[in-house]
C-alpha cells in the first residue's frame, strides 16, 4: 500500500468512525453540541493512533490479528471511557456507551472491509 493510500484509509477510518460513533450517540438522545463535540473529539484523539498501532501491528510483527484487535479496542474503549468520564458528564454511563459505539464501528468497519467497500471508495478518491 502506497504512502498516498494509507493515508487515505486512515482518514477514511477516522471519518467513518466520527460519522458511526455520532449518530449512535444521537440515537442515544445526547444531541447537545457539548457531548456531540466531544464525541467527535475524543475519536480524533483514538481512532488515528488504534488503526496506526492496528496496521503496524499486522503488516510488521508476527502478532495474531485477532489478539492484537482484541487489545487495541479495549485499549480504545478504556481510553475513552476515562476520557468521557472526565469531560463530559453527560453521558451517563461512559463505560457502556464507549463499549457499545466501539462495537458498532468496529463491526461496520469490518463489514466494509470484508465486501470491499473501503477498497472502492479508495480507488474512486485516488482515480
């Protein structure tokens, strides 16, 4: 994967993941533009390091992906646990709520990649 490409798949992760994790929490009814900012926020502050770590892991080590996923999104859902708890209290339960947004873009991603999706709008923004 060229360097212009990998790029662009992290940015396309890091925009899929705020659009994911912001509507869930609308769904969740936290609609006031402190939680939605800070919603946005603390998955710019995740999401680029969890697919940097995620892709280093798998393409450079040995590692299993499977335990390696495992890792980087309890270190993720943990992270923005203690992240929500702290500035935006709000959400009621950050924990749950963390745990709950992760699992839903994780499997969206995964979703996406598996039938290609990710693949195509890569090749369509490139070309």
């Amino acid at each position: 994967m060229s360097l212009s490409s990998l790029l662009l798949f992290h940015i396309l992760a890091l925009i899929l993941t705020i659009l994911v994790e912001t509507v869930f929490a609308i769904i969740c009814k936290y609609r006031d533009r402190h939680t939605l900012t800070a919603v946005i926020l603390v998955q710019i502050i995740t999401n680029p390091m969890a697919v940097y770590v995620a892709n280093s892991l798998i393409l450079k080590t040995n590692i299993p992906w499977i335990p390696a996923q495992i890792a980087i999104e309890f270190a993720v859902i943990f992270s923005e646990w203690y992240l929500y708890r702290k500035f935006c209290p709000a959400i009621r339960h950050p924990f749950l709520f963390s745990l709950s947004a992760n699992a839903l873009s994780y499997t969206i991603g995964v979703l996406l990649q598996k039938y290609g999706l990710i693949s195509m709008l890569l090749i369509k923004i490139i070309s």
